[in-house]
C-alpha cells in the first residue's frame, strides 16, 4: 500500500520549517544561533471523497453499483471444455458381414448368373450412453475391406440409405471381384467428406444398414458349395472431424482441478481483522455446445496461517440452446450467503493465499429430457469467475508505517507550547486512531509515544453515525473542533532524539454498528492550523 507522507503532525512540522526558511537562509549562518519565532498559520484544509482519491475506469479494480463502491475481481475461464471432451467418436469398426448361398449348387445345376441379396446392420459403439440421430462429417473415410472364397468372377454393390452425400445421393460403391481362384482380397477406401449419416436408434443401439448385391457369372466346371463366402469388414475413420452431431450426448463428467493464487491483495504494513459482509462469487457462462450442464463446484481457500475454508455450493445448471442455428445460450449463477452461508470467511482479510477450484461438469446431468441434443465444430463451455465485495465490511485494523525525518542540523532546544488545531466533518463510518513513535535505532526501541486524539480519547477522526443498514445517517453528522497540545520533551523526542516516526494508525468501524458500508459520495471535510512558540538551534559543529 502506498501511503501519502501528509499526516497532519508530520506535515505541520515540516511546514513549520518551511516558515523559518522562508525568512532565514541558515547555510549562511555558522555558529550556533537560536531563535525563538512564534507561529500561527493554516496548515491544511480539503473536502475529500473516494472519487478525489481514486480514478474510476474500464480497467480498475474498483467500481460503483449505484452510490455502492465495489472491488471486482475476475478470472476469465475459469475453466472451459470443448468438442474433444463431450462429443468424442471413436473409430467404428464392424464385425465381418457374410454373403453367401442358402445352399449348396453343383456345377451342372449352375445358372449363368447368380445373385445373392441381403441387408446388414452395422453397430456405432459410442460411450457414456450416447444416441445420435446423425453427424455431419466435414472430412472422413470409409474403408472396406473384402474376402472371397467364391471361385467365380462377380461384382459386389454396396448401397446405405443412411449416409447421404451434399447433392442427397445415397452412398453407393461397386467392387470388382475378378480373381476366380477362391482367394480373393482388396481393400478400398471410400471418401464420405461432407456426409451425413443418419443413425437408427433401437434402446441403447446405434446403426446404420447397409445393403448388399453379389452377382456372380457362371465359371465353366465350378459349382457353389455352402461354405463359399464374401466377407466384409467396413472401418469409418476421422468421425471426429465433424461438422456437427445430433441427438442426446449421454452423461458425461469431465473434472477440472487447479491451483491459483489468490486474487485478492495484501496490504502492505496492514495489520488486523477486515471481514467483508456482503460478498458475491458468480459463475459467468457461455454454452455454445447444445448440452446442458450440472457444475459441481469446490472451492478450497488456504490462509498464510494454515486455515482453510471451503466452499461447496449446490449443482447449478448451466442451460443450452435447442437451435443448432443459434447455438449461443449464456447466463449467470450468483452466490452470496444465502447459497454460501461461510462465503464470508471465505472472502476476508488478510486474504487467502492460493484458491484451489474443483469443477466437475457433467453433461446431461438430468438425463434425457427429450430436447434434442447437438455439438458443433466450434462449440465450447466456457465459465468466468467473478469477485464482488462491496466495501460493506466490520474493520478492526492497524497500518503501520515509518516516516522518515530530514530536519537537516536543526535542533529545536525549548518548546514554550505547540498546539494542533483542528476542524473536522467525518461522513465516513470508521474511525482514525492515529498514534506517532519516537524510534531510536541505536537502543532499537521506542522512546515516546504521542497519541493524536480528541478529547475523551476518542481518536483523531471520529467514525460517522450509521442507520440499521450500516449506512451513515448524514444529517446526524456534526463537524468537531479542538487542539492537541504537545509537550516540550514530545517535541523533543519526535525530532531530537528519534530517527524515526512510527506511525500507527487504527481502524475502526461505527461503535455499534455490526456492518458499515461507504458509498461514493462520502466526504470529510477538515482543516487543521498550528500555534506554537520553539528556540530552534542550527550551525555549530
């Protein structure tokens, strides 16, 4: 944390110097010399809010939601899935098909041609209960692969209804069988780019049918005996290039684990408790794979202390477009502590110091539902984490930090009086309890402690009255004024004998008030002045 070295006392200080320089050039002087100037002068007024002290834009941290001022974090995907982990098609391989004779034909009995029909159905083996109705393939190959026994010459023509090139044309090959010695084999491949194949869905079964003609011609001396055989073995290759696929994608768990650091900062020099109250996580998603989702969420936050706190709030459902023409559907899942009753241990300072996200996302977790499934080429879930903490907040802190004195060869020997005057109108709810040590280095310990305070040791800046809601009551607000007087040995340790400052600085919220809250249009409005009378003793070495 950056601190601003304007503290009021340091700052009157050094404008008290300031005041002496103005008049006198003490390099020009050797020697001791003494002066005995009184002073009294403004030291400082302003009119301050969160907007004169921070630049709200696109890219800061902290926002406005209406007069509430919000820190956001957030992390864009979280996680995301795509086409490789929820619409996987294997590589389908079949059984072998047989053609072959009902029966055996001797030679003499043999006609001029014989043709042999039949009609098969070929098997997709898809995982996780998947039914698919079709798929259109972007790039894809058919492979088909012939044994035969039979000792004739022939054509094998082999025909699905079920796969469809662009033009609407039914899948169609013709094979040669042109070895007569009962020892034929050829393998082919068959392009089915930009195909569509459209399944049969029978229970858990997922088919296709092909069709299958065998002619054969008569060779002279050679009969048909019952163990003659075509043999064919289809193998469709590169399924998951596809365009898209259609029906119900089964139930499917992809599990995404990971560990980051926290999102949150620390605070330099900051000390103490600071639980905000009032915090949101959500879930932003973009579903262009027509699936619906369960997510299981855990979030498992680990302190610099060895605490943990973990989340782990109900399945939410991440919904999906119908219409593979529009396939977009997005949303958003909110948490606060009505879902996540410790989402405030969660989100509090000092911060966590690693989150560790585990997301299951299951597809079709409801199961099937009746509306159609699809996935797309492109199509992807991806979810963003949001962090909003509205500076709603109970606050017991304390900020250290040290100041450094460069008074030069100064020395102030006596000090009649030195009174701080001030002037304040605090519409915050916290209060300032502002404390300066005198710090020497050489004994390494602290030689005087001065609290700046108002009477009845209330501390310097007094926290603002807040209603039911944390929220300040402004017209209960009254500015305040008084001084703080300084001893001549106070004087003396601050800037004779310290070579440091301390300075320590308590925060606190509204004395009563469970939660406080600080809007943007929040003020304090102050104006401070010194009296004071010193010797001051410079040159001489």
């Amino acid at each position: 944390m950056y601190v601003k070295r304007n503290w009021v006392f340091i700052l009157s200080l050094i404008l008290l110097a300031s005041c002496f320089k103005d008049s006198y050039d003490f390099e020009n002087f050797s020697g001791n010399i003494e002066y005995s100037p009184s002073i009294a002068a403004p030291l400082a007024n302003g009119n301050l809010s969160i907007e004169n002290l921070y630049e709200f834009s696109d890219s800061s941290d902290l926002d406005t939601v209406g007069s509430t001022i919000v820190y956001s974090y957030r992390k864009d995907s979280l996680f995301s899935f795509g086409v490789s982990d929820f619409g996987n098609i294997p590589e389908q391989k079949s059984v072998d098909f047989k053609i072959k004779s009902s029966g055996d034909i001797p030679a003499d009995l043999m006609p001029t041609q014989v043709r042999l029909v039949q009609s098969d159905t070929f098997t997709f083996v898809l995982e996780d209960g998947m039914r698919l109705d079709s798929f259109v393939l972007n790039t894809g190959t058919l492979t088909i692969d012939i044994n035969s026994s039979f000792r004739h010459t022939g054509v094998l023509n082999i025909t699905s209804r079920n796969i469809m090139n662009q033009s609407g044309q039914y899948f169609s090959e013709i094979i040669q069988i042109s070895n007569a010695s009962g020892n034929y084999t050829s393998s082919k491949d068959c392009s089915i780019d930009n195909n569509k194949l459209v399944l049969i869905n029978s229970g858990e079964q997922n088919y296709i049918i092909f069709d299958f003609e065998l002619i054969l011609w008569t060779q002279t001396g050679e009969g048909i005996s019952g163990g003659d055989e075509v043999v064919v073995d289809f193998t469709f290759n590169d399924l998951n290039d596809y365009k898209g696929i259609f029906g119900f994608m089964g139930i499917h768990e992809e599990i995404y684990d990971t560990i980051f650091e926290s999102p949150l900062e620390d605070f330099e020099n900051l000390k103490g408790t600071f639980s905000v109250t009032n915090p949101k996580l959500s879930l932003e998603y973009n579903n262009s794979l027509g699936v619906p989702f369960d997510i299981d969420l855990n979030i498992l936050a680990t302190f610099d202390d060895g605490t943990k706190v973990n989340i782990a709030p109900e399945n939410l459902e991440v919904s999906s477009s119908t219409d593979y023409l529009n396939p977009e559907a997005s949303g958003e899942v909110i948490f606060s502590r009505d879902e996540i009753p410790n989402i405030d241990s969660l989100l509090t300072f000092p911060p966590a110091s690693t989150f560790d996200i585990y997301v299951a996302a299951i597809s079709n977790g409801a199961g099937d539902n009746g509306d159609p499934n699809f996935i797309l080429k492109d199509s992807e879930l991806n979810v963003d984490l949001v962090i909003e903490v509205p500076l709603e907040f109970r606050a017991d802190l304390v900020f250290t930090d040290t100041l450094e004195i460069e008074l030069g060869n100064m020395n102030f020997d006596e000090v009649d009086y030195a009174n701080l005057y001030y002037n304040i109108e605090n519409q915050f709810p916290i209060n300032f309890d502002v404390v300066l040590l005198a710090y020497d280095y050489e004994t390494n310990s602290v030689i005087d402690t001065v609290k700046l305070s108002t009477p009845g040791e209330q501390g310097l800046i007094i926290a603002a009255p807040v209603d039911e809601n944390g929220i300040t009551i402004i017209d209960q607000v009254q500015p305040y004024s008084g001084f703080i007087s300084l001893t001549d040995d106070q004087v003396n340790n601050l800037i004779n004998e310290a070579d440091n400052i301390i300075l320590q600085a308590s925060i606190s919220s509204t004395e009563g008030a469970s939660t406080v809250k600080i809007l943007k249009d929040y003020t304090i409005k102050f104006d401070f002045s010194l009296e004071a009378k010193a010797t001051i003793v410079t040159g001489g070495e």
